[in-house]
C-alpha cells in the first residue's frame, strides 16, 4: 500500500530531491515505514520540519496584515501608484519572474528580493522606505521569512470565500451549537464559560436588548417563580412577541440608514420620512425575511406592480442629504447622493469601505475605481434631484373620505356652474341671477381652497423613482462629477460571485438587490449576522463590523460566524430566528462579571468567556428613565415629537428652527420618536453619542463623560421624569420600605440588598427631616405648589435623581 505524499495531506508541497519522505515514496515503502521516518524526522530535525512544512502561520490571520499596512500602498492594487510595477496582493504578482529574479520565491526566502529588502540596511534598498515612517519588527519579518519557506501559499481573504457550514465541534445531546463552538475555543487556552447569571439579571438583559425597555415587576415575579423547564426560553419567545421589538432593532437599521427629520447642509429645511421608518418598524416585527427586506428597501418601485407599502420601503436611499441652498448645481448634489447611496449599500450589505474607490483603485481591498462606477450605474437613474423629490401621499382611510368629500363638493360647484352658464347667458341675467353665479363660483373657490389646505395634513415620504429613459455612467475621473471618463454599465465587483445571468438584461437595481442576498454573495449573510451578535455582546465576532475587507480584523470565531451565517439564510432570512438562537445559547445567558484568572489570558473578552457590560444607546436611556417613572406613552409610530430642551440650541445654526415642544403623551413618546434635526440634533442624543446621521452609522461609539450626569440630574426632561417616579412610588406604597423595594425593582429589575436599604432609609429620613424645615425648597425640587404632600414627594424625587445616576441603570449587565 502506497500514498503519494507530494498531492495530499498534511506534508503536500513539501517534496524536493533531497526528502526523505519523497524518496520513501518514490521506492513505494508500506506507509508504517512513512510515517516511523516521519517520526524520527520530526524528532532530529526539530523545528526544521515545522518551518518546512506547518508552520501554524495563517496567511489571511498573518501574513496579509503585514503587506496590506506595510506594503499595498505602493505595491497594491492601485495602478496610479505603484511603484516599480511590483504588485504583492495576489500569487500571480508576487510570484514573475522579474529579469531573473523574484520578488516571493516559494520555498527559497534567499532568493526571494522582498526578504533581501526588508532585511536590508542600505536606504536606498530597504523597505518600507526609511522616509515612509513604517518599519518592520523583528517578529513580522520572521513571519514573512517562515511563510515563504513554507511554500508563499496565498489565500482569498476570508470574507470572499463561499459561505460551507462547518460541522459543529465535539456535539453533545442537547447541547446548543453556539456554545459548541465557543467552548472548543475557550478549551484551547484552558477556559471556560463562565457561570449563568442570575435570574433577575437575565431578564432586565433579554428585555433591553430585545425590546429596550425594562420588565415591568409583575413580569420579574412571573419569571422567578417559573421553575418548570424552558422557564428561560418561554420568556424570551414572550419578549420577541412585544411590538416594541421592532422598535428596538429598527433603531439599528436607522442608524445605517442614516435616517433624519431634515435634509441636511446649512439650511437643513424638515421633510417627511417617518413613514418609511414606520414600515421599518412593522417590517421587523413582522419579521419580514431579510432578503425580502433588502429587495423592496433598495428596489421595491421596480417590483411587478409595487404596492404602497413596496414603494415607501424605497425610502431608505431617500435618506440621502438635499442641498437646499439657492445658487447650487443640482447636477453636483444629486451626483454626491448616488455616491452616498453606493457607499452606504457597501456598508450595509458588504461591509466594505467601497467609497475608498470612488477616486481611485481601492489601496487595499480588489475593487477598482471602474468597478465602483458599475455600482454606481445601478443607482444613477433616479429621479431624485432638488427640483423633483418623489414623493407619495398616504391618506388614512378616514382622510381619504374627507378628500373625496371635499373634491365631490368642487365637483358639483363646476358642474352647477356650468349647467347656468348654459341655461342662463350672460347678457340676460338677473340681478339675482348675477348673484347666484357668484356664490356659486365663490363655493368652487372655497372647496379648491379645503381641499388646499387639507392636503398639507395628509402624511407623505420620499420615494425612489427611476427615470424614463437611463442615464449613461462614466467613470469619474479623480470623483470630479464633471470629468467623465470612460462609459460603464451596472455590474457587480469581479473578486465577489457574478450576477445571476437571468439578470443581464435588466441591470438594474432589482437585480443589484437579488445578488446582494443571492446565497451565493460571501458578504451580506455574514455583516448581518455579525452585527445582529454585536447588538447582543457589545462587539462583533469581527471586530471591524464596518471593514471585511483585508484592512479588517479576522473573526474570532470563523466557523461560529459561518454556522451562523448558514442558519440565517437556511431559516428564511429570520432576523427574529437568528436572535433566538443567539439568546438562548448559554453563551448569551453568562455571568458579565470579570473573573482575574480569566481576564489575564482574555482582557478584551474576545474569547466570550463571560458577558458584557454595555450602555444603553441614547434613546433607550430615555426611555428607561420614562418606564420607570410610569410617564411612558407607548404609541407606536407617527410624525417625530419635541420632547423638552434646553432654550439656545439654534443659536449657531443658519436656520432658526422652531421647536414647538410636546404637551400631553407625546411629551414622552420613547427617544426615537424624538425629531432629528440634522444640524443641531436634541442635546441629549448628542451627549450619549447619537451621531448626525449624515452618512451611514454601523456602529455607535460609546464615551463616558461628565457631561453625561450632568444631563441626567439637570435636564428637563430626566427632572421631569423623577418627579413623576417619586409620585408614583408616594401614591403606591406608604411605606418606606416598599418604595424603597419599589424604586428598585422599576430601576434596576432586582431587589435592594439589606446595605441598600440601610443606606437609602438613612438618607430618606435625613432629607425629610431637613426638607420639612424649608418647604419651598420641597416645591422646587416636585415643580408643583406647597401643600401636604411636597416635603415626600421632594425626598422621593431625589432617590429617584439618585438612581437613574447609577452606572447600573443605564447598562446593561
């Protein structure tokens, strides 16, 4: 029995003339015989073998990172550029043959110049370039040096590879595949999950994470007392049921498409969009399939018959900037809103910093700037420019009676007047003839005037239209909208899976939205399945949520996210599945506190070996604040609201805008209702990190600033907010020790700890001894007149300032 070692296993690629192991093939030795040589090989020689052969370098983990920050700049894809015509990005460069010489030798690092430069000490020879300011470590030129010896093996970046679902690691029965794999990594640096957290933390964490508000109590007392099995898994089916769901996680798709009640620039003038972030909403809790999802937000007026539902889902690249400034080229800005839309789709489908190639070839990524056109062209041919928004009305059923009321009455006004016209003629009127005529014309100018009028009250959004005939799209030479280059047709990058060929002859952006969730694209799968993770744990399985090009980090978990990936779109594209699956894995369910012995070997918790601690994004810090005081108002949807801010918020902005701030329940609709203004958004979104919304957001940073305590123990709204939650806690129990077990549970889904109690008794009756000696103070601090119950209300008003300054409040554990 024989087995050619030069084509398979573990040793392929590693024959020459001189090897022991290709000598013992080629004379057919039994393959005991092999592998006793091998054995001794690895014994005597040592390391040698290993440099040969396996070395456990990872091109993609190791070698790519080092030529794409080190090397791609002069010698990459950028033909404008490079230097020396030397290209390191593919196998097929690297590897000519240059004069008699190679810049990578597989197998010979002497002979290969990239060694030769990097080690060497003559300026003029070394690379990087001394004036570049880069320098290779010792430890990043072993590597290179080893990865040569080992043949120079390229791979395609991992994020370009096909989507296999990988087997799932050492299954036991009834084990959850998620924790499969995150074990089987932890084992290798001798670690484990860490412990379940308990049941009241588990709970506030599932409800702020799937619905972003916290449980109310009787819903903590249902879920504690629940101890059948499945207790956990039926509450979380029960919270994925809320249709506050689709208010949470359609927050994270504003986000990406940069959603805002304005247009933008200097005067930055309000529009109407919210009807297209309310499809967002029902889309989600509907859980309409992902794919789904993407074809009638991107394309959805090119649907066979769209309905107006299809057609307000196109408002998502409505969301671009509109220059409404006079004296403007309309030509320019309509330009900058296609290349918004095609950097913004890179984003959000690819995760690609595709707008890197709008100017030139793309530095590190294979995209050229003639491909970036192509993507260009599918979104070239809208009607979209500052003269001519489409835009659909949306009557409500009761308004669209009114209209027809309103039309029917002009209707019989014309027709009343043209029937006297006929039987009456103009020289042979009466007096009262004469009169008659005028009312009746008076009456046709009414009706026009509430049809006018009523007209502005009904809702409309902007919609995507494409334009009669097609525009021709050019290469834009250096981005400059009035340098054409040449001409170029919509079509997908070369180095992703080709376009169906059943879309060839409609290149358009239907057929752009059907590859982008093609099972085939490498891409769209993974960036929704890694950010829906990053929601959930603070970070992604890739780091780089917005880059899966070769500048990103490698995944921690590659085939967890493949798995992951495969499970999404094997389920129909369910976001609500997905979500599921993730929260009921124990890995979700961990323990976020840091165990030493753990965190030494794991810091950044990039192993998932326990929870993470993450502050609740700006709108849903308000709305905490809300529930918990009992002000909430729950509506779903509808134009944006003014909650209270502070006076001076447009003194600096171009356009004095009018802030007519909300009386009655829409005062306290939940923050993402808030109106969004551009240019000067509501203060205390931009103080916890809301960005302006003027390009896509894939990720929210998160800052910790003094700024931040301010604004929740001194804003209107958040003092608004506690004086509500001290009246609720008076009116409710007249004990102590209840409010104080209250205040807990609506804050912070737990009980106080016997320390806390002691602690806030004592302030309690400290602040009410002092209170009843200044009444007025007790006033001012409940906004309401002296009377008998001020002096509670004030105590119970400052526990309350007190707790929703807690770092426990706005995070979640």
């Amino acid at each position: 029995m024989t087995h050619d070692f030069r084509t398979t296993g573990r040793y392929s690629g590693l024959c020459d003339s001189n090897s022991l192991i290709c000598l013992a093939v080629k004379w057919s030795f039994p393959v005991f015989f092999i592998r006793v040589i091998t054995a001794l090989l690895f014994i005597i020689a040592g390391s040698t073998l290993v440099k040969a052969g396996d070395t456990g370098i990872d091109f993609s983990r190791d070698i790519r990172p080092i030529l794409a920050n080190y090397c791609f700049k002069c010698h990459g894809p950028d033909e404008a550029v490079r230097e020396a015509d030397l290209r390191l990005d593919s196998a097929r460069w690297a590897y000519a043959d240059r004069g008699g010489s190679q810049a990578v030798k597989p197998g010979d690092p002497d002979a290969s110049t990239l060694i030769f430069r990097i080690n060497s000490h003559d300026p003029d020879e070394q690379m990087p370039p001394p004036d570049s300011g880069l320098s290779l470590s010792e430890n990043q030129k072993s590597l290179l040096h080893r990865w040569i010896q080992s043949g120079a093996r390229f791979q395609q970046h991992w994020s370009f590879r096909p989507i296999i679902r990988p087997a799932v690691p050492n299954p036991e029965p009834g084990s959850h595949p998620i924790d499969s794999f995150v074990q089987h990594r932890l084992k290798t640096d001798g670690l484990t999950l860490a412990q379940e957290a308990d049941r009241h933390t588990l709970i506030r964490r599932v409800y702020l994470d799937v619905i972003g508000l916290p449980p109310e109590a009787a819903e903590i007392e249902l879920f504690l007392n629940d101890e059948s099995p499945g207790a956990y898994e039926r509450m979380v089916d029960y919270v994925l049921q809320s249709p506050h769901y689709g208010e949470k996680w359609a927050r994270h798709w504003l986000d990406q498409a940069r959603y805002a009640d304005t247009n933008g620039y200097t005067i930055d003038s309000p529009r109407s969009m919210w009807p297209w972030r309310d499809w967002v909403i029902r889309a989600i809790n509907m859980d309409m399939p992902f794919d789904q999802f993407t074809i009638e937000q991107l394309a959805g007026d090119l649907l066979p018959s769209p309905t107006r539902n299809q057609l307000i889902a196109t408002g998502f690249h409505r969301n671009t900037l509109i220059n409404g400034e006079g004296g403007t080229d309309d030509e320019q800005f309509r330009n900058e809103s296609v290349v918004d839309r095609v950097n913004t789709t890179g984003a959000v489908w690819l995760g690609l910093t595709v707008g890197c190639a709008q100017c030139h070839n793309h530095k590190y990524d294979p995209l050229t700037q003639q491909e970036y056109y192509q993507l260009f062209a599918f979104f070239n041919s809208t009607e979209d420019v500052n003269t001519t928004n489409p835009t659909i009305s949306l009557p409500t059923a009761q308004q669209k009676k009114r209209l027809s009321a309103l039309i029917d009455a002009a209707t019989a006004a014309v027709q009343a007047l043209t029937h006297f016209d006929e039987s009456h003629p103009a020289g042979e009127r009466t007096d009262a003839q004469t009169t008659l005529r005028t009312e009746l014309e008076k009456t046709i100018q009414e009706a026009n005037d509430l049809k006018a009028q009523f007209e502005k009250l009904i809702p409309t959004t902007m919609v995507m239209r494409r334009t009669k005939e097609p525009r021709v799209s050019h290469v834009l030479v250096r981005g400059d909208f009035l340098r054409k280059g040449d001409v170029v047709l919509p079509d997908s990058p070369s180095f992703l899976p080709a376009m169906s060929p059943a879309d060839n002859d409609s290149r358009n952006r239907l057929a752009l939205a059907r590859w982008l969730v093609h099972e085939d694209n490498p891409l769209t799968a993974r960036v929704t399945v890694n950010r829906t993770w990053m929601q959930l744990f603070g970070q992604g399985l890739v780091e780089t949520e917005n880059d899966f090009g070769l500048q990103g980090t490698s995944p921690t978990h590659p085939a967890l996210l493949d798995w992951l990936s495969v499970f999404f779109m094997e389920n129909e594209w369910s976001k609500r599945s997905l979500i599921r699956m993730i929260l009921t894995s124990a890995t979700y369910r961990q323990s976020s506190v840091m165990r030493p012995s753990t965190d030494r070997i794991d810091p950044l918790n990039s192993l998932l070996s326990r929870q993470s601690r993450v502050r609740v994004d700006a709108e849903i810090i308000r709305d905490l604040t809300l529930a918990a005081s009992g002000i909430l108002h729950p509506v779903i949807g509808g134009p944006g609201v003014y909650p209270p801010q502070p006076d001076g918020v447009y003194a600096f902005t171009q356009r004095k805008a009018d802030w007519p701030t909300s009386q009655g329940p829409d005062r306290y609709r939940r923050g993402m209702y808030t109106f969004f203004m551009r240019s000067a958004p509501h203060p205390m979104l931009t103080t916890f990190d809301t960005p302006f919304f003027n390009t896509s957001c894939t990720r929210r940073v998160r800052s910790n600033t003094p700024l931040q305590s301010l604004t929740m123990a001194n804003d209107k709204a958040f003092i608004e907010a506690t004086q509500a939650f001290a009246a609720r806690l008076v009116e409710t129990h007249n004990y102590d020790y209840d409010r104080i077990t209250l205040a807990w549970h609506l804050c912070l889904s737990r009980p106080p700890t016997d320390k806390e109690q002691r602690r806030v008794m004592r302030f309690v009756k400290a602040a009410r001894r002092d209170l009843a000696q200044t009444p007025s103070e007790s006033a001012a601090i409940t906004g309401t007149v002296q009377n008998g119950n001020s002096v509670e209300r004030a105590v119970w008003t400052l526990v309350a300032r007190t707790l929703f300054n807690l770092d426990e409040f706005i995070t979640r554990e």
